[in-house]
C-alpha cells in the first residue's frame, strides 16, 4: 500500500469516526436550537495532520496547528437563518421556528422575499499582522470548507473540501499588506469561493461527500490528490479580475492613488 492510499483511507477513517455522533447532534442540538459544528475546528487540525503525517500542536487553539508550522483554517455554509414571522435566529436543521413555530426563513432580516435560506457567507480567519510576523516560521494555510448540497433542514449530505495555499502568494500578501496597512483592523475577510480566494490560488487535494444515516456517517471521497500542483480555475464570473482591480475596489478607509506592490 502506498503512503498516499494510507492517508487517504486514514483521514477517511478519522472523518467517519469523528463525525459518528452527528446524527444525535443533529437530533438534540436542533432541539434546543442550538447550532451543529459538521467538521469542527479541532477535527478540521486532526484532518491536516493525518493528511500530512505530522502531529496537531497540542495546544487545541495556541501556537502553530501542526508541529511542521501549518496553520489550518475551517470553514462551514451549515448556517443558521432567521424566522420571516419572529425575526429570531433558527439553525440550520429546524424545520420551524422554536419561538414562534413558523415555517418561513431567510438568509437575512434586509430580504424581502424567502427565497435564500442561507447566507453561506462563511470566513477563514486570517490575521495580516500574524501573517506577517511569522511568515519565516509558516510552511502553509490549510483551507476546509463544509457545505450541505442543499439548503434544507431534511440536508443529511455534506461536501468537504480541502485546499493548501502557498504563504508565498502574491495576491493573498499584497492583500495582507493593503489590510495591515488600513486604519481597519487587521483581520483579512478571506471567504471560500470568492475572489480573494481564487487569486490566492488554492491548489485543492481532496474533494468528498459525507452523508449522515441515522446510526452512522459515511464518507466518499470524489477527488484525492496529495501530489496535485495546479491551482483551481478562476470561475468566468471572476474572469478580467486581477489583484490591482480587487484591492482597489475595497474600502481601507485611505484615500485611493495609484495602486503599487510592494
């Protein structure tokens, strides 16, 4: 068996097995409206490490995320909504509102339709000062992405995806330097799926579906590739887009010049 079939029937073997207990989360937890964590960050680490083989840091939050100076970043479109008749904020899986019992949600209060149900407007936190500070010791940011294939309280179907972003790249560092640089703060607003995140290039190494039964979640994957070098496409809705027009286009409470790299 090659090291690259071990790993990736081990990091099968740790999604299913930590994620064993998802079918009474989903069951208690929505019950007291209380939010389901489908990949959690600790679990989001332990992935990492497996698909590595390196160790977590041993920390649970302080310090690097893996003792090789990885430095994971999880993410999740299981989003909780809000009722169209109280206003309150419902998890994902109810299919009713606890306050108020009704049936109608939206992504957000602004909607005027019920049309989006959720906002999927997940972050992966990235600090510009620590970027920085420590890019000497970083090997390289780890991206999990969780996300239901539809959005239905009856969803029981979840895609996980994982990428790696190499700390050298251009577009993520002149990003980090334009928000270090701002009278904001210095938390860069990376989402999955935008942009930012495709200028970053993320090179994706695996790709799969888990499914929740009512005793037990499985776990298939749809794509794995430790060795995979190409980063992902830029969708066509991205396309004339570059790192200039981007950056320029964000408000870094500065008064806009010209545009120069550092």
């Amino acid at each position: 068996m090659t090291d690259c079939l071990r790993s990736k029937l081990l990091v099968k073997e740790v999604i299913e097995g930590c994620t064993a207990g998802l079918p009474f989360q989903i069951k208690y937890y929505t019950r007291f409206n209380q939010s389901v964590k489908i990949i959690d960050d600790t679990l989001s680490e332990v992935i990492i490490a497996a698909l590595n083989k390196t160790l977590c840091g041993g920390t649970g939050g302080g310090g690097w995320d893996t003792v090789d100076n990885r430095e994971g970043k999880n993410s999740s479109h299981v989003q909780s909504k809000y009722c169209a008749e109280c206003g309150k904020k419902v998890v994902f899986f109810a299919p009713e509102c606890p306050h108020c019992q009704g049936k109608q949600f939206k992504a957000n209060l602004s909607q005027k339709t019920c049309k989006k149900v959720n906002r999927r407007d997940g972050r992966w936190g990235i600090n510009a000062k620590s970027h920085f500070k420590y890019y000497d010791e970083l090997n390289e940011y780890c991206l999990t992405l969780v996300e239901p294939l539809t959005d239905d309280p009856s969803c029981r179907e979840f895609r996980i995806r994982y990428w790696v972003v190499n700390k050298d790249s251009e577009h993520l560092n002149d990003y980090a330097q334009a928000q270090l640089d701002s009278d904001k703060s210095n938390h860069i607003n990376f989402q999955p799926l935008k942009v930012d995140f495709y200028l970053s290039q993320p090179v994706k190494k695996f790709d799969g579906i888990l499914t929740v039964y009512a005793d037990r979640t499985e776990f298939n994957y749809t794509y794995f590739d430790l060795d995979n070098q190409t980063p992902e496409k830029i969708p066509t809705k991205f396309a004339g887009l570059n790192t200039q027009t981007v950056l320029e286009s964000k408000n870094f409470n500065k008064e806009r010049g010209e545009w120069v790299r550092n």
